[in-house]
C-alpha cells in the first residue's frame, strides 16, 4: 500500500504497490519527489514465515522512491527500524496518553493517535501527531479469508470487509466522528 504525504496533510491510498508501480516509473524522480512524499504501510499482521517478504517488499519500495513507513505493531519497529525510512506510528499503536507518545517518539517521527480521544486528550499530547477525524475503524484481522465483502451479524448489521495481503479485515459498520 502506498501512503502520500503532502505538505500539510497524508493522504493514505489503499492501492496495492504493484498497482502503483506503473504510475511511478513512468513519472521522472524528481517530478515525483517534488509533488509528494511516497510512503509505504506495513499490514498489521506478519508472522514471521513472511517476515522475509516483507523485508523484500520494503526494498523494492525504497527503490521506487518510497521515503517513509507507517507502522502499527509494536513487533514491527525493528523491521521498520532497519529498513531506513522515516517512520510514523499508526493509530493501531493505541497512542492514549502523553507518556505513550514520548516513549513511542524513540522510534517514529510522529504518530496517529487514537480515534477514540477527546480534544482535551489530543491536545495533552505533546509530541508530533495527526489525528483520524472519520471513518471506519477496523475491528479485527483474520488468517483465513471470508471471501465476501460483507459480513452480517446475528442482528443484521452489516460490518464491510476487506481483503489485504492475503487477510481480511473486518471493519465497524459504524463510522466514527
């Protein structure tokens, strides 16, 4: 997944790398450098029988130009660490409090908080962050994938899912706001 930042916001693109890669080599370097910032997003999950791929995805991505990495596993910021891109934390790191943040600027350059703060709560932590302000949190991460779009509970919520690298992803029926 490719991940652009702006100068004054990310955009997060949910197209997979492969899908982009056409789009990038045919666009000269330093016209892409100049028109954004290219980053690339671990998935939540990477046992470690695929750590090796990951690692491999990663340096095809650096090659393309990507810079930065967002990352949503405190298991993962090794592997962040060690591939040499600017690191951001993601809002799966569950950033709650001020004392979270400082001990995760170690390793991240800023973080996403956590969607369900205050502004009383955002506004406490004093490090560099950005905020998910809509959307649809996802709920759960399975091995085994679903095969369908939509998931029913017993009460006929319908909860969208979506396939991510050979996973699915249950999502909140319910945007948060």
């Amino acid at each position: 997944f490719v991940l652009l930042f702006g100068t004054t916001m990310a955009t997060i693109l949910t197209t997979p790398i492969e899908k982009v890669t056409r789009f990038i080599k045919d666009m000269p370097k330093d016209k892409l450098q100049k028109a954004c910032q290219l980053g690339a997003i671990l998935p939540p999950v990477i046992p470690d029988d695929e750590m090796d791929a990951v690692r491999k995805k990663i340096e095809k991505a650096k090659s393309m130009g990507v810079s930065h990495l967002l990352v949503g596993n405190v298991g993962h910021i090794e592997l962040a660490k060690n591939s040499g891109l600017k690191l951001h934390g993601d809002f799966r790191l569950n950033t709650f409090s001020n004392a979270t943040a400082i001990l995760l600027s170690e390793h991240f350059e800023d973080i996403i908080t956590a969607p369900e703060l205050t502004l009383a709560q955002i506004r406490d932590i004093k490090i560099e962050k950005s905020v998910c302000v809509y959307g649809k949190i996802p709920l759960m991460v399975l091995e085994n994938p679903i095969n369908t779009g939509l998931l029913t509970d017993r009460r006929g919520v319908n909860f969208p899912v979506k396939s991510e690298g050979g996973r699915d992803i249950i999502f909140n029926s319910v945007p948060f706001y």
